[in-house]
C-alpha cells in the first residue's frame, strides 16, 4: 500500500531536492519500488526522500544520480 503523500515545503532546500528527486524519477520512468530495489533500500525510505521528511545520506547521491541516469550536480543543484 502506498503511505499518503505529504507535499514539500519547497521554501527550503530540503523540500525542493524532494521534488526535484520526484521529477527525475518520474521523468525517467521509474517507480519508488524500483528506485529502492535498486539503491537497496526500503520503498517508504523512498517516499521519505520525496516528502523531504528525510534526505538521503550524501555518500549515497552518486548512486541515487546513476539509477536516475542524471549527473550528481543535476540532482543536487537547483535549476537555472
């Protein structure tokens, strides 16, 4: 069962990371299920991410960027 989905306070820096993860993952067509499958994570940690209730670690965004097939700093960075 999917958790409800809180939307990010997109004022911070945390919430707009959590929608930008949630756009890339959509954009390149994957699923929370799959994104965790392949990081080896749970599918709530995931949605956790894109709920900005918690963000990944950063020892793991180089790998969160090559599932997303994006570089690091497209991940990281706002858009201009």
């Amino acid at each position: 069962m999917t958790p409800a989905r809180k939307e990010p306070d997109t004022k911070t820096y945390s919430g707009r990371f959590a929608v930008r993860l949630r756009t890339l993952r959509e954009k390149a067509k994957l699923s929370a299920e799959e994104v965790a499958e392949a990081l080896g994570v749970s599918v709530h940690t995931v949605y956790h991410w894109e709920s900005s209730r918690r963000q990944p670690q950063i020892i793991d965004l180089p790998r969160i960027a090559e599932v997303l097939g994006v570089s690091k700093a497209r991940l990281v960075l706002p858009d201009e």
